[in-house]
C-alpha cells in the first residue's frame, strides 16, 4: 500500500480532515461524500468481499439509527402518519438518515484508519510529546501475545503434571484460578527484571532521546500544505454559512457563492484515499501484464 | 519553553478550538463538545503523568497490568459488557493509587481498541475507566478496609461507566442532548448495564485479595509508587 510512505501525522490530519465535517455538519453532502469514498476505498482494497455478519450488523445499525429519530422528535412540516398521538414527519425520517450515514461512514473510516495508521504509527506521533504514555501503550501491546503465550506453558505444565484435567466445570475454572494467579505474579517480577535492563541501558538518563522510523521528508511537507489548505477553505465556507443545513420545519440547503467549491474540495478529499489505491492497483495490473 | 508552549496550548487553543467549534457546528456542538472534553480531560493527567519522575520499575509494572486487563477483555469477548478491565483498575487504584488507577484505566481502554476497534468512542471509554480508577484511589482507604463497600464500589462504577457511554451513544446518534432519547438509551442498555455491575462484582470479589497481595508484596519489594 501506499500509506506505507507516508508519515503518520500526514495520514491523521487526513483522518481528521475527513471525519470531522462528517461528524459534526448536518449537510447531508458531506455524509453521502464520506460514506462513497469510504465505500469505495474498501471495495478497492478488500481482498475478500465484506462478512455477511458485518453487512448484517451495520444494516441493523442503520436501521435502528434511522427509526430512533422520528420516535422521538415530532418537529417538521409533512406529517405522514400519527403514532401514539404524535405525529411522524418526513423531515425527522429524513433527519434520521442523515444520523445514520453519519454514524456508517464515521465507523468505516475509522476502520480505514486502523488499517492505514497501524499501532506503531500511532505511537510514533504520540512518542515526541507524550514519550512515557507512548512506551507504556507500546510495552503492553508487546505483553499481551507475551502474557497470553505463558499462560499457555503454564496451562501445559499443570495438565503434564496431572492437575485440573478432568474437565467438570469446578476443575477448570479452579485450573483457570491458578494459572492466572500464577501469570499474575510471574509478570510482575519479569516486569522488574525488564526494568532492571532497561536501566543497564540507560534508559531516562538526560539527553535520550525517542527514536522514530518515520522521517517528515519534503513530499510529506507538500500533503500537509496542502491538506492543511483545503481544510481551511473547507471550514471556511462552513464558518461562512453556506455549506448550513437544517431538517425542520422543511428541508433547506443555503446556497452560497463558495458553496459548491466547499463540496467539490471535500469529495476531492474524500476521493483522494480511493484514487491512490485505484491508480496503484492499475499501475501494478499493467507491469503485471508486461512481465 | 516546553512549559510555555504547553502553557500556549491550553489557554489559547483549547477555548479557540470550542468557540471555533461552536461557529461551525452549530447544530451538532454538544456532540462536539462532548468529544472534546472527553480528550481533554484525559490530557492533564497524562501530562501530569510525563513530568512526574517515574522509575522505569512503576512503568513497567503499569504496562503488566494494562496487558492483563486487555488479556481479560479479549479471553471474555464472547460474553458482551462481562470484562474485567474495571475490577483490574480499581485492584492498582487500591494498591498503587489514583493516578496509576487512572493510568491503567485509561490506557487498558486505548490498547484493548487496537483489538477492538478503534473509534469515536475511544476517548470516552478512556475518560470513563480512568476516572472510576482515579476515584477508586481516593477512597482506597476505606474501600481497602470493608469488602462489602468495594463490591458496592464496584458495581456503582458499572452503571456509571454504562451511563455515561448512553450519553455518548444518543449524542452520536441523535446530535443533540434529548433527555427521552438518553431515557430510551439507558433502557436499551439495561441489560449490559447489569452485566457490568455484576462482573464487576464477580471480578472484584475474586481478584482483590490475591492479585491486591502480588501488587502490595511488589510494592514493599520493590519501593514502587512511594
């Protein structure tokens, strides 16, 4: 993938660039945007097609979020129909949908993020201005597989031995009892044993300082200028007023000079992850096809 | 100049990103409000947390017990809201407390989402198991004293923790504060809130005495958290 090369900070500010209008904007354009470019992003990238459990769980959700609204919020001009004495208006099914685009496309770019800025990237940004919280994140990550792998040999080790192998219900859940008490105490001592190297190394002596793979080159310069510019525009013709929306009494879009700019630089946004991936996956058929 | 920058940051470009929010959100700022404050809040203490002088020893041993709750988390994945992150928080609350309680809380919360998934939720389950570890390293006094106020304690923390993800859940979904739709968010949630309050009994009742001995024997061994 592409995302390989480029520096982490560029990949959140593009994260942030893109969720934060759909998060927080009612103008259902962004939401539609955000929701096809993360659509098609996955659809370029997925090697499998998506889990019918997944398809299934995100339908439910829309759902839900789309029937939620109008429960509860009687405001708008077109009645449809009334339910309990209250009446049911198209502007608040509307309104719902609008949620639940917002609510989908957030949870698919959040997972198109876990997958382009992975943990280590993660703690590379965090490593400069919060270094101990970053070490603390990143040595439990290494302990979990760790942890997980003795508690193994020590499960092992118990049956080898005779004990907890009956399988009634009380003999493995005692076996589980000791094993984790076991972990317990041999983690914390392997803890101080760490620590103890760490110190040979000269670990929070002055003057160390937080070693990163990821290097700020010019080309990451060039995204973040020009990330950072369409950002400004984008929020500027938000803050101007013309890219407002609003669901009640009737559906109403303001229309501005710079409206149309605002949405055509947020699709280009939103579209740029899908393209690179898409211009990628071209370029690599066509070498393919040569060899 | 770290300080100054730091200093820079909170006064200036924290109300600038809330009023700033506030123009261009108009519709959706509590959603954004809520957001904020809950990244916010978690910034002090991690702050707090990278000037204080910490041995290399408490560190490592914060990391072993943030694995351990995130290993809980994932060995009981298949029972929804039945996780023992809580009563593991409240354990180092008691032992090593409240900002190690809030520490492990949190960050149990931020490493178990490289698992899970991370998502806009993250900074709330963040706030919310690091301030039931905060709190609990407050009142370790008497919490350490009587079982029966730890199990009250505890089962407190999971609806608290179950109420405050509901106010998270109807600002998401509905982006304004709707005090029916939080109503009908709690009764949804009903049931995972019980689940939260009685595991976190269960894993209290079971964890504290032996994993609050290992904790307390490495502390007098090793001269940790003083």
């Amino acid at each position: 993938m592409a995302y390989e090369r480029i520096h982490p900070a560029v990949l959140a500010l593009y994260f942030l660039s893109v969720t934060v209008p759909a998060m927080f904007s009612l103008n259902p354009v962004f939401h539609i945007a955000a929701f096809a470019g993360a659509v098609l992003f996955m659809i370029l990238t997925e090697p499998e097609p998506p889990k019918a459990r997944t398809v299934l769980w995100m339908s439910v959700l829309f759902i839900a979020v789309v029937i939620i609204n109008p429960l509860f919020n009687h405001r708008g001009q077109t009645e449809l129909f009334f339910l309990n004495g209250h009446a049911i208006t198209l502007e608040s099914i509307f309104y719902g949908v609008r949620n639940a685009l917002c609510v989908l496309s957030v949870l698919l770019w959040c997972r198109i993020f876990n997958r382009m800025v992975s943990s280590e990237k993660l703690l590379a940004l965090l490593g400069k201005h919060l270094p101990k919280t970053a070490l603390l994140i990143s040595s439990s990550l290494r302990l979990i597989p760790l942890l997980r792998h003795r508690a193994e040999e020590m499960r092992d080790t118990q049956k080898e031995l005779g004990l907890y192998g009956t399988g009634e219900v009380t003999d493995r859940l005692a076996g589980g009892a000791k094993v984790f008490s076991m972990l317990v105490t041999w983690s914390l001592d392997h803890a101080t044993a760490v620590s103890a190297s760490m110190k040979a190394r000269g670990y929070g002596l002055k003057g160390r300082t937080t070693y990163s793979i990821y290097r700020f080159g010019r080309r990451d310069a060039i995204r973040m200028a020009l990330l950072l510019g369409i950002d400004a525009a984008i929020l500027g013709v938000m803050a101007s007023g013309q890219m407002a929306f609003s669901f009640y009494p009737v559906l109403t879009m303001e229309r501005g000079a710079f409206t149309t700019a605002g949405i055509v630089l947020y699709c280009l946004l939103v579209f740029t992850a899908a393209f690179t991936e898409g211009k990628n996956r071209i370029q690599w058929n066509y070498y393919r096809s040569k060899i | 100049m770290k300080k100054a920058v730091t200093i820079i940051l909170l006064c200036v470009l924290i109300p600038a990103v809330v009023i700033g929010g506030a123009i261009l959100f108009r519709d959706r700022f509590y959603t954004w409000l809520a957001v904020l404050v809950a990244i916010l809040s978690c910034v002090p203490f991690l702050y707090a947390f990278e000037r204080r002088d910490t041995t290399s020893k408490e560190l490592m041993v914060l990391a072993v017990m943030i694995a351990l709750s995130v290993i809980g988390r994932i060995v009981f994945a298949g029972i929804p809201g039945f996780k023992p992150v809580t009563a593991i928080t409240i354990i180092v609350a008691l032992s090593f407390g409240g900002e190690a309680g809030f520490l492990v809380g949190s960050l149990s919360a931020a490493v178990s989402n490289f698992y899970f998934g991370h998502g806009p939720w993250t900074p709330f389950q963040m706030f919310a198991w690091g301030i039931i570890g905060l709190l609990a390293g407050l009142l370790r006094k008497p919490l350490q004293k009587s079982r029966i106020l730890l199990c009250v304690f505890g089962a407190l923390a999971g609806i608290a923790y179950s109420l405050t993800m509901d106010v998270w859940t109807v600002l998401w979904s509905e982006g304004t504060f709707v005090l029916k739709g939080y109503l009908a968010a709690i009764a949804a949630a009903f049931p995972q809130t019980v689940v939260y309050a009685v595991s976190n009994v269960v894993f209290l009742l079971l964890l504290a005495g032996p994993v609050g001995k290992k904790l307390e024997r490495i502390k007098k061994k090793e001269g940790l958290f003083q």
